[in-house]
C-alpha cells in the first residue's frame, strides 16, 4: 500500500519514469524561461510617444523683457498737438476707450472749458458736453455773457476710465498732460469743470472752491479760474447750482 501511495503521487506529480530515454538536463533553464530567447521570438516592442504636457508644464521661454520707455514727449506745436491727440496711441487718457472725444476751439480762446473726462454720454455721442448737461452748460455759459463756440472745450483725457477713476502711472502722465496743454492753449480764463479736474489742478476739494477766483499758475504765469460741478452733477442735485452761480459769476466782474 505504501508502495502503491508514492507511486500515484509520483504519477499526479507527473513523474512516470524512474529514468527516462533522454538525458534530462536537470540544470538547464527550459527555452519557455528562457528570458533571451522569450525575447527573439517576440517582435520588438514599440514604445507609443508620449503625450505631449499640457501647456501651462511646459517649459516656457523667458519673456524677453521691454525696455522702460521714456516719458511721452507732447508736441508744442497748436495743430500737430491737436492731431496727436486725435491719432496717436501714446496719448496719455486714450486707452480706455476705441472712441476718442476730442477738443473744439482754438487756442487763445476768452474762456477755456477743462473737464478731466467724457461722462458716460459724452463717450457714447462723440462730444463733450451732450444732452441735457449740454443744455444746462450752454444756459450757464449764457449767464456770463458767451457762447460755447467762443471756449476752447476739452477734458484732459479723451476717453473714459473704468468708473470714471484712475490712479498710479496714469494719473502721472494726466498730470504732465495737463500742464503741456494748457501752456499750449493759453486760454484767457480758464473754467474747471467736476471735482477730479479741480482736485489735478488745484488740489483743493470743489466745495472748498466755492465763490473764490483760483490762480492756476502756468508756464511762468496765472491763469484766472473758476470750479464748478459738472452740469450732470447739476441735474441730479439742484441745490448745488447756487454754488456753482457763486463761482461763475466772478467771471462777469470787469466786464
């Protein structure tokens, strides 16, 4: 019995020799384990590419770094400055609007009308000064004796802020605008018209400008001015035109 075991455990084994009719080669690694041969039978594998990385992995190239430019040089001459700020896109107060609002007039004017931007419709019809607000200026221009054909209407920047606000380099190249243009314009009197152009040229808050004539030194000289609230501002808080009169009317003095 103990025979007849080994022997059906030999045979479930697989064993069914003592010894076989060729040599074994017991030390031989068989040709299936072979690892070098597995390989010469199989064809060469080809690695896929790999997917590129996406964009924001990749390397990038350091950004070739642009010189600081200069300060805008302005032009002194009347017509090219006037084309200057029609055209070019070095202006300062351009860049926030396609559509430029530009000046009309001329230089030497008797009274010269300084906004420091284009209100929301003024952006939209092209012109300083549009609609109602329009009207209310031209009734208040009335008062003292002119018309709006007789100024020289401009705003500092020719379009519009975000917000109507603007602040670091921006307001630093307005600043240096300001002056060029009004050295170049040489009006006789000079109206300033909202709070930010009478805040850039006169650093005093409008309320602190009522009824008082500011001296508006200018290229070695002063130039008469008066502030008032923007005519928009007007529509919407009547009760400040008694201000605004209080200031305006110091233009009818030696007249």
């Amino acid at each position: 019995m103990l025979a007849e075991s080994t022997y059906d455990w030999w045979s479930l084994a697989g064993v069914d020799a003592l010894v076989g009719e060729e040599p074994a080669g017991w030390l031989v690694t068989p040709p299936a384990n072979d690892a070098a041969a597995t390989k010469a039978k199989r064809p060469a594998r080809v690695d896929p590419e790999p997917l590129p990385l996406p964009a924001a992995l990749q390397r990038q190239e350091a950004p070739e770094v642009a010189e600081p430019k200069g300060p805008t040089v302005f032009p002194d001459d009347w017509d090219e400055f006037q084309r200057w700020l029609a055209e070019n896109g070095d202006v300062p107060g351009s860049q926030w609007d396609a559509r430029r609002v530009l000046p009309v007039g001329e230089a030497g004017a008797p009274l010269m009308l300084l906004t420091a931007w284009p209100e929301i419709d003024d952006q939209r019809d092209g012109v300083l000064f549009s609609g109602p607000a329009g009207q209310l200026l031209d009734a208040m221009l009335r008062a003292i004796g002119l018309t709006r054909g007789e100024c020289y209407v401009t705003s500092l920047a020719v379009t519009r802020p975000a917000g109507g606000r603007c602040d670091g380099d921006d307001a630093a190249e307005l600043d240096r605008l300001l002056w060029h243009h009004l050295r170049i314009a040489k009006p006789e009197r000079l109206l300033l018209i909202g709070s930010d152009i009478l805040r850039m040229a006169a650093a005093i808050a409008l309320p602190d400008a009522r009824g008082k004539l500011l001296d508006i030194n200018q290229d070695g000289g002063k130039v008469e001015a008066v502030a008032v609230a923007h005519p928009a501002m007007l529509l919407a808080r009547p009760a400040q035109k008694a201000a605004a009169w209080d200031s305006l009317k110091l233009f009818n003095r030696g007249r």
